[in-house]
C-alpha cells in the first residue's frame, strides 16, 4: 500500500511536465476541432482578400511545396486544388481527385505568417476526429497527470501482493491497456491507435466466455488492499471530482447534442427521425429510448436551438453516472454483500474510460444503466425483459441479448414454470418496447426508422475498426461476415447451451456478447467500452467474492451484518446460486415478487 502511494506520489507531479495523450492542455473554452468553421472558396489572385496577408496564389505555392502534397498529386493525375478561407485566421487547401472530385488532401495554413499548421491524406481529410485535435473528446481527461493515477487507482485496490501472477491482476491490466491505444488516437495515430484496440478486445471476449462455465472452478477469493472504509471515501472523493470536472471542463459530443435534439422534437410532437439540423444531420441514429432520456433534462434545462454548451446533455450525463454508480452498488450487495457493492462502485468511478464518456458527455453510460438493472433483477423475467427492451431500443446492438436474458434462470424449472418465465419476459419486452416506441411511430414509418438507423449505421464507413481502417482487402471483408455472424451464432448458443446460472454467469455471457459485437463492428470508439465494463467487473470480482469464505453467522437473535451477503439457497423450481432472490434485501424482493 505505502508503495503504490508513493507511486502516485511521484507520478503525479512529473505528468504535468509530460505532454498530455491528447494535447489537452487546451483552455476549455478553445474549440475541439477546426472542422466547425466553414471554409469559404476564394478564386486564384496575386491579391490578398481584404483584411488578410496572404493571397490565394501564395497559399497554394505553400501547400503545393509540401512533399505529402507532391507525393499525394503524383499518385493522383489529373488531381487539383483550391483554396479557402477558414475562420478569421487561417486558410484551408483541399486538394480534389480527377474523378468525382473527392477530397483526398487538406492543408491548413495561417495567414500572418504562412506556416503550415495542419496537413491531411487518406481518411483523416474526411474524417476530423481522427486528426488528434486537442480536448476533442473529454477535454483535460486525457492529460497525463489526470489519466495515469486514475489508472493507477482503478488496480491498486485489487492487487493481491500474495497472488504476483493472479488472473485477476492481468484483467485488470487488460482493462487498463485501452489507454495504450487512446494515447496514438490522441496523437492522430490511427493506424497504431486502430489496431492496438483489438487485443484487449478478444482477451476480454475470451474471458467473459471463460466466465460462464457451468462447472467453473472457483478461482482465488477476493482480497481488497485498501480497506473498505477507504474505498468508501474513495468513491465520495472521485465521484465529487468527476461530478465538478463534467461542470467545468467538458464538452459536448455530437452523441449527447443528438439526445437534446431528439428530446426537443418529442416534447414539440415533430418527426423524432429525418429533418435534423445540418450540424448534426445523422443524430437520429439511435434508438427512441435514448431521445426519451432526455427529455426530463430539457424540459428543467432548455435548448437554445443551436450546438451551445447544452446544459441539459451535462445533466443528463451526469445523472446516467450516478445511476449507474448505484446500480452497480446495489448489484454487488445483493451478489455478496456491501462489501463487493463498495468495491464494485469504486471501480466505476475510478475507470478512467468511464469518466472518459462523462466529460464527453455522452450517452453510451445509458447502455451500462440498462443491462445492470436487468442484472440486479435478474431472478424477475417480466423485469429482465422491461430492460432488455430499454437497453435494445437505445442503441440497438444489446438486443442480440435478449435471448440470453430471456432463458436466465430456466435450468431445473418444470416445463410450465420454464414457458410461464419465457412469456413473462417476452411480454413485458414488447409491452415496454411499444410504449418506447410511441414518439417515434406517431409521425415515422418502420421503414423509415429502419433506413435512418440500421441501414445508415451499417453502410458507413468508418476507420476507426480494422474493417474500416484495411477494408481494401477482399480477404478481411469475408472475415468481418464470419466475425459478425459468429456474434450472432454466440447469442444464441448462449441462451440455449448450458451455462453458469447465476449472476456471474449471466455477466459474463452479456459481456462476451457485446464484446463479439464490438470485434465485428464497423465503426468502433473508446465510448463503447463502458458497455461491457462494468458486467465484466461483475463478473470478476463477483466470480472472486463467491470463491471466498461465507460471511460470519449473525449472533443468536440479530441479523448479520450487511444481511443480504449471502444469497438464499434456491428452492426446488428456482434458479440456484446468486441469481436467486435474496430475502432479506426488501428492494430487490419486492420487485423480483413478479417473478
């Protein structure tokens, strides 16, 4: 303990003198990228526009001198360019292909001094946030002096310094390693940054599916370095300082603006999809629910009408945090008691990913809301499938698991007990589902929603996935078919092979599924990582609290301590192990009563 504080200790200080992952030493107030102002063409002439030192014919003699450039027009004949004005500082050229006068090169270049400032090919001419503008996601969460301790305090507390060489600690490791692959996508560094997201992705995918062995062997017991007193103020402390870094130094992404936007067409009965602002033309991406969301906070919070600092995305962001901050509580008491509810809490609020979404104010935290509740609730299947809905008609992907919830806790139960379950769960998914859908089915066609979500998320391309990034090749594109079938085929053989039953189980089969999901998608980001966080925590240390001693008997006439530690024994017809009810916790019984 008294070396990973003094680790922190020295690391703290001397990462302010490093330069930060993503240069984001940026003021708060300094744009995320220069790809909002509108360049306006100028005609070739040997004169400078008014007000400007250059001219258009000096700026394309820089950008033309430029060997990327001379290289660019060589290996595109026919090529030309033009030059614009971009803001009140700057200039841009864009240099075109021959046929379809595709973009295929940009520089920027300022005007007093005519100094290049930026020069771009291939997908990052298109494709602004792969150019590692500084504080463009998250703001000053990228520093160093920010990112490492948060690193550094997401393990320490789950380091067993008897157990060096612990699975335990290379998760952990693993989890972490996501900073590797954000610190080159800061930079601009896709072609590192892309690739180096995919091992952690397939180990996390191998380990969650590890998880749902029906006949695992318990691993080691959980054993916390930092007491839980500690943790407790641990959680206070960070959970204060995300709360204040979200209000003072965080932006606004085109995710959480599309939430208000989306919020504001329902509340004013207009189409939820089509017709959306051209700042951000393709919000309507999502599911219903996630618009829904946020109505609450624009109705308290407003909208100005324009991509302004949007009050209402920092409340509702900050609230899909604290809710999922609870839940995840909530979950690990009734799996083994306060205990595992602290630890697991505070690995939320000290993931650096997790906090990563917060500052971007972002909504993927909506998707980790769902699936926990549908996890605390795991022994109710109308419960479950009120969830599985919330969470499928938010971002869509997590419907591929509602055949896992769907057949949760099904083993041992007598064939009318096992169909009663199943038309529960399929009851509550529709009913929930259609009242969801309501905004959006008032004024748009299936087909439209359809064509605006599904079929515009699957046809664009992206360079952030191995797909996207080395799509040229014939043989990678039939790979992306098998991996994303085979996420497909895994849903389903998870909900009708046998598996581990209990909660832990149940973590680990939605986490393998989402991660398969994520290793065949298109277009993947960092935000996304929160969705399979925190069942892949749940199932790790909750895997590891099981495996420890069981909790001390109450004295004769009291309750123990912490009473809903250990979950009650199932009874013949009911789900065994920890996805069974736990009597003595009256907020989960009284909701799981309807299973």
């Amino acid at each position: 303990m008294r070396r990973g504080i003094l680790l922190v200790c020295i690391v703290w200080p001397l990462a302010g003198a490093f330069p930060t992952a993503a240069g984001a030493a940026a003021s708060a107030s300094t744009p995320a990228t220069t790809s909002s102002e509108s360049p306006v063409p100028v005609p070739a002439s040997s004169v400078p526009p008014l007000g400007r030192h250059l001219s258009a014919d000096r700026v394309l003699a820089i950008a033309r001198a430029l060997p990327r450039m001379r290289a660019l027009r060589r290996a595109n004949p026919g090529s030309y360019d033009g030059a614009y004005l971009k803001g009140a500082t700057r200039w841009q050229v864009s240099f075109f292909s021959r046929k379809g006068a595709k973009e295929i090169g940009q520089v920027i270049v300022a005007d007093e001094t005519g100094r290049v400032l930026e020069q771009w090919t291939g997908f990052q001419v298109a494709w602004s946030m792969a150019r590692g503008y500084p504080g463009a996601f998250g703001r000053h969460v990228n520093a160093l002096y920010i990112w490492l301790p948060l690193c550094l305090l997401f393990a320490v507390p789950f380091v067993n310094p008897r157990r060096l060489f612990s699975l335990l600690h290379l998760d952990l490791l693993v989890l972490v390693s996501f900073s590797i692959s954000l610190a080159f996508f800061n930079h601009g560094e896709i072609y590192k940054s892309v690739p180096l997201a995919y091992p952690p992705l397939i180990y996390l995918f191998g380990r969650m599916l590890w998880m749902t062995r029906r006949r695992a062997r318990p691993g080691p017991p959980l054993k916390l370095l930092v007491p839980v007193p500690w943790l407790v103020l641990g959680v206070m402390f960070l959970l204060g300082f995300r709360i204040a870094l979200n209000v003072i130094d965080s932006n606004v992404i085109d995710v959480g603006y599309a939430g208000v936007i989306g919020a504001h067409k329902i509340v004013d009965d207009r189409p939820l999809y089509g017709s959306w602002p051209a700042d951000n033309e393709h919000g309507d991406t999502y599911g219903p629910v996630t618009y829904e969301s946020y109505v609450p906070f624009q109705q308290v919070f407003g909208w100005s009408g324009n991509w302004d600092d949007l009050p209402a995305a920092h409340a509702a962001a900050i609230v899909f945090d604290l809710l999922a901050l609870g839940l995840m509580f909530l979950l690990g008491w009734r799996i083994r008691g306060p205990t595992l509810g602290v630890a697991l809490a505070y690995a939320w609020v000290s993931y650096p990913f997790t906090l990563f979404v917060l500052e971007s104010n972002s909504n993927d935290t909506l998707v980790a809301v769902f699936l926990l509740g549908a996890l605390l609730f795991a022994s109710s299947p109308p419960v479950r499938g009120a969830f599985a809905a919330l969470a499928g008609l938010a971002k869509l992907a997590p419907l591929a698991l509602a055949p896992v919830l769907a057949t949760h806790g099904l083993r041992g139960l007598t064939p009318l007990r096992r169909a009663r379950a199943l038309g529960l769960f399929g009851l509550t998914f529709a009913l929930v589902g259609a009242l969801a859908s309501i905004p959006a089915l008032d004024h748009d066609s299936l087909h439209r929603i359809f064509e605006r979500t599904i079929v515009y998320q699957a046809n664009r391309g992206s360079p952030f996935s191995v797909w996207g990034l080395y799509g040229g090749h014939a043989a990678l594109h039939g790979l992306e078919t098998a991996v994303q079938i085979g996420a497909v085929v895994l849903a389903v053989v998870l909900a009708l092979a046998p598996r581990r039953e209990d909660v832990v189980g149940l973590a680990g089969a939605c986490g393998a599924i989402l991660l398969a999901l994520q290793l065949g998608v298109e277009h993947w980001f960092y935000l996304y990582i929160p969705w399979f966080f925190p069942l892949v925590m749940v199932a790790l240390l909750g895997a590891a609290a099981l495996a420890g001693p069981a909790p001390r008997a109450p004295a004769e006439g009291a309750p123990a301590e912490g009473a809903p530690t250990e979950p009650a024994p199932a009874r013949a017809g009911e789900p065994d192990g920890a996805s069974a009810p736990a009597r003595s916790h009256p907020l989960v019984a009284a909701w799981s009563s309807s299973g």
